[in-house]
C-alpha cells in the first residue's frame, strides 16, 4: 500500500497548501468558523476544506482547455458562447487540422465531444457556482513548450494529423493525473462517482492517442517524449517515457496510474516550477475559481 | 448447483451484504434496511472489495500471460494461493495442448509488443492486490478460458466457438471482452471504498485498464477499418451487446461503430468513432455494481457460477 500513502500524503500536502499558503477565502471561512460562533469547540478547525465545488471547477479548467483544443482542431472554432458562461475569456490560436484521411477525422471528432460533453455535464454539475471559461491560449502555448521541451523555436499542433497527436499529446495523460489527485478529495459520492467516470474517459483517450503515436512512426514517439520530460519536470515525475511496450503510463512498480495533486496540474498547465505560479502557458491569466495557485 | 431462489435465501441467512450486492437495486437495498437498520451496503469491507478486484485480475493476468508467453503466472513467480502463498490456488482450463498451446502466434510485432504489456501490467496488479491484502487475500479461483470462450462466443452469436490464441485478432477481441468490464468492475467499487488511501489506488487501476481499453479498441477499429469486410468491429459490437444483455441493463456497453456528432454546431454532421466505452450524454465511462459484473464473468445473468469462472469467485463477493 505504500504508493496509496503516498497518494493519501500528497493529497494532505495540498490541505496544507491551503492552510499555510493562503487561499484567502479558505482562510477567511476558517476565520469566521471559529469566531462568529462562541459556543462551538474552543479549538479552531486547522484544516479548512477543499469543496467539492473547488475541485470540479479546477477540472472544469481543464476540460475548457481540452474541449477547446479538440474542438478547433476538429471544426476550425472553438466553445459555443452558451457553453462558456458569462464574461468568459478568450482562445488565442487554434485552428481546423488537414486531416488526411476519414479514420483520422473520426478520431478528432469523437474526442471534440466527449470533452464538450465534460464541460457541459461539469457546468450542469455546479450549476450557479460554475466558473466561466478563462482565457486559453493554443498558440504561444505550444511554441513555449515546444522551445522548453527541446523541439524547436515553434510548434503548430493544428499543422497536420501527426502534429494533432502530439498536442493531444500534451494534454491527456494530464488530465488522468489530474482526476486520478481529485476524485479521493471528493466528499459527494455522485461526485467521485462522476469524477471517475470521467477519469476513465481521459484514460481511454489517453491510450487511444498514445497508440496512435506509436503507430505514427518513431519520429513521433521521440517527440512525444520529449513533451514527457518537460511534463516530468514541471510535474514532479509521474511519466512513463513511451515505447512499443508501454503504451500506459503507470508507476512500473504497481502498473497503477500516477496521480498528481493540483499544484503539479497547475505547474504543467502553467510552464513553470515554483512557488505561488498563477498563470502562464495554456491559461495567460491563470485559471478561474478558488485553485488556481501554487504552494508559496 | 442452489437455484436463484435458494441461493438468495441461503444469502439471506449467511451473508445480508451479499444479498445486496447479488441483487443490485437501490428499492431493494432499501428494503432491506427497512427490515434490518443493520443490513447496510456499508458492511462491505474494503479487504471484501479489493478481493473482488483480485479475482477479476486473476483472470486477466492469466489470459494475457498465456498469450503472450504461452505459461501460467504461478510458473512466473506470481502468487495464486491464499494469503500470501505462492502455491494453492486454482486451476486454469485452457484449449487441448495446454498454456503452451495458448501462445498467440503473432505476426504483427506491435501486437506483440500490447500482449507483452498488458500481461506484465495485469500481473503486476495481481502482485499488488495480493501485496496489500496480506493474508486476507484470497487464492485464484478455478479459472477457465476455452469453454468460457466457447459459449461467449455462442451466446453472442459469433459462431459454435472462439479461440481467442488461434491468432493476433482473435487475441485482441478476447481482449475487448475483458477491459472494459475491469473498466466498470473499478468504477463500481471505488464508491464502496472506505480508505481514502485504498480508494487512490483503485482509480489509478481504474485508469489503467481504461489505458488498455482504449489501446485494445483504438487497434480493432484501425484494423477494421483497414478492411471493412473481416468484420471486426461488427464482432465487437456483438460482445458489447451480450455485455449488455447479461447485466441486465441492455444499455450500458457501446460497440466499435460511429456515432453522428454535433460537436459545437446544431446538428449530428460529424462522423466519430467510439473508441470510448462511454455513455454518449455525459461522456463519462460506466459503472457496473459487483452483480451486474458477476453476470458478465459468470455469463449468466442470474449471477451463479459459470463462464470465466466455472466454481464461483473466492471472498465474499461471489
């Protein structure tokens, strides 16, 4: 069981965060808890919570940058305005991808949807607390990250089906980590419930995109591991370089799914190891909603 | 062999959590309650849960580890027996000319290469499973893959028989049968987990079979469409369905097939793949309760002993 403590330390580590780092609206409550009402226990709660709403709309995040990516590629435009909530940012970049053959469109499409659809069911899920779309950026984005992981000065994921994997790439063995942090945080049942539904879906996009990789040549692969590396280092680790023999990415010990909690998300999503980061990269004014900053 | 009925009395009597997982309902779990406030789906323990789990990768370890190297996972160094025995656990049935003979004769060296992978991975889930139960964990049960194969086949109405060693596609749809129910077997569960340490471990095997799930569907799609006349998908489509049909839900299992998308427009102009065993609305993966995986494994929608497992589960999950 030691990696299920390890996975249990890191999502303590994240409660930490919040308490010493200072989310001021977590601080805030904690304050109010224990001072607007005498009778309760003289000892202050230490651990101020998480909400479930808090960690669906940092995956909302996510899958605004997801949905968005799939969907230029797929139709050439982005988020329909009523899916992106009110006052929301904008997408710099993206655009339809050539692709080459029906197999390849279909692919692309099947992806485009089932991460519209997690936006749509996240947005339906939190209702009036949802956050709104934040500013994403497709294009610097890549260059950035093409230029850190060592591949070039610039990178067009939308330039061919290939390069599509590759941004594609980027993205969803992210978002498993990601979901596979969150869903023991959440409290709600029918939350994790969802949670890890949705962690199964990244997951068999995931395996598709990094069959496909393999499929597309070694010029690829290395390529995609090249993006591994620059996750790994902004990540904390938790990749499996990818070869013939490991489509999946696992701790090779337990063949069990990295996870990683929310500042090692945002790290990634971010281009940048540190503390209190709060934008960069894919999101150039920082996600929307309570997580949106690492550890001091 | 008990019939539903008796079996369910006898569960009655021996095992209420059982008689709730047998059964599935909310209405009748809440019947239950009503008639004992004791009787609780909460009485499931985690060691219950992850011996469940354990079971179903048994069988999977097994399956990939004959095809890819033609032995058992006893024969390399995987434990079988209960607790933390080595030896003792179950037989394996396999086709006339033993595990030897289950060597998958393959021609494609990626697909090689996905066997090799998967076996390796399954087993290393057999290894951890058994690693965190300690001497709570259970042995391998009787596992059987040739008649289990056989009737599969049959019900689905595939043919009088499938050999799922005869070659590299047939080793990829025997494949498909198992990855997406490990899929939902672990959605399913993760809810009943008490230990939140224990809970992260089963979504991170969650998302690993999800992986070879959308490995092993990716590779059958691209290779029907590749040649749309061997019928492929169609056959996949057609386990899907008795997935299906066996849990009782009839709707919880999509094929490899196409979908009419809307994407961001208003109307289904997209063509998609369905790569993703997941229902279209939510795009979230599905989830099976214990019975409705038992039907499947058992073939046999009343949940007694058959198929895959020709004497039942070992734990209290069976």
């Amino acid at each position: 069981m030691l990696k299920a403590k390890e996975m249990l330390s890191s999502a303590v580590t994240r409660r930490n965060f919040l308490v010493g780092a200072g989310s001021a609206a977590a601080l805030t409550a904690v304050g109010c808890g224990s001072s607007s009402k005498g009778t309760l226990p003289t000892t202050p709660p230490t651990t101020p919570d998480i909400t479930d709403t808090d960690i669906l709309n940092f995956a909302l995040n996510l899958e605004y940058l997801e949905a968005s990516y799939y969907l230029y590629a797929a139709t050439g435009s982005g988020l329909s305005a009523s899916d992106m909530g009110s006052n929301a940012g904008t997408v710099t970049g993206g655009a339809q991808v050539p692709f080459a053959s029906k197999i390849q469109q279909e692919y692309a499409y099947e992806i485009a949807q089932d991460e519209l659809n997690h936006v749509r069911f996240l947005r339906s899920a939190l209702g009036n607390t949802a956050v709104s779309m934040p500013d994403i950026d497709l294009k610097n984005s890549f260059n950035a990250a093409a230029s850190a992981a060592g591949i070039g000065a610039s990178f067009n994921p939308f330039a061919s089906y290939e390069t599509f994997l590759l941004g594609a790439f980027v993205f969803e063995d992210v978002g498993v980590t990601a979901y596979t942090g969150a869903a023991p945080l959440l409290k709600d049942k029918n939350f994790l419930n969802a949670a890890a539904g949705i962690q199964a879906v990244e997951a068999y996009h995931a395996g598709e995109i990094r069959t496909l990789v393999v499929a597309a040549g070694q010029t690829y692969v290395d390529l995609a591991n090249k993006i591994s590396a620059l996750r790994a280092k902004l990540g904390g680790g938790n990749e499996t370089t990818l070869t013939g023999t490991s489509i999946v990415a696992s701790d090779p010990t337990n063949a069990i799914a990295y996870s990683r909690t929310t500042d090692q998300v945002l790290q990634i999503v971010y281009g940048m190891v540190g503390g209190n980061v709060a934008s960069g990269l894919f999101f150039p004014n920082g996600l929307n909603g309570t997580i949106k900053s690492t550890a001091a | 062999m008990a019939t539903t009925e008796t079996q369910i009395l006898d569960d009655v009597i021996s095992s209420r959590r059982k008689l709730i997982m047998m059964l599935g309902g909310t209405a009748l779990a809440g019947a239950l309650l009503a008639d004992s406030p004791k009787a609780d789906a909460a009485a499931l323990t985690d060691t219950d849960i992850l011996n469940f789990a354990l079971n179903l990768e048994y069988l999977e370890a097994q399956y990939y580890t004959l095809a890819d190297s033609g032995s058992t996972i006893d024969t390399l160094g995987i434990g079988t027996g209960a607790g933390t025995s080595a030896s003792g656990g179950g037989t394996v049935t396999t086709k006339p000319g033993g595990p030897a003979a289950c060597k998958v004769p393959f021609v494609t060296p990626s697909f090689a290469s996905y066997a090799q992978e998967i076996a390796t991975e399954e087993r290393k889930h057999v290894a951890f499973l058994r690693s965190a139960l300690g001497s709570s964990a259970v042995a391998q049960p009787n596992i059987d893959l040739y008649n289990s194969f056989n009737a599969a086949a049959a019900a689905a109405g595939i043919g009088p028989s499938f050999d799922p060693f005869a070659n590299e596609v047939n080793f990829l749809l025997g494949s498909y049968i198992f990855e997406d129910v490990g899929v939902t077997a672990y959605h399913g569960a993760a809810g009943l987990i008490s230990d939140k340490s224990i809970l992260g471990a089963g979504v991170g095997i969650h998302a690993v079979e999800a992986y070879h799930a959308g490995l092993i569907r990716t590779t059958l799609w691209s290779l029907d469409q590749a040649n749309t006349s061997l019928g492929i998908a169609a056959t996949a489509t057609k386990i899907s369905t008795l997935r299906s049909t066996l849990d009782g839900t009839g709707n919880d299992d999509i094929g490899l097939t196409t979908t009419m998308d809307n994407l961001n427009g208003t109307s289904g102009s997209y063509q998609a793949s369905t790569i993703v065993d997941a229902d279209l609305t939510n795009s979230q993966g599905f989830s099976r309760t214990a019975a409705q995986v038992l039907a499947i494994v058992y073939a046999n929608p009343a949940g007694t002993p058959g198929g895959f497992f020709p004497n039942g589960l070992n734990g209290n999950i069976k």
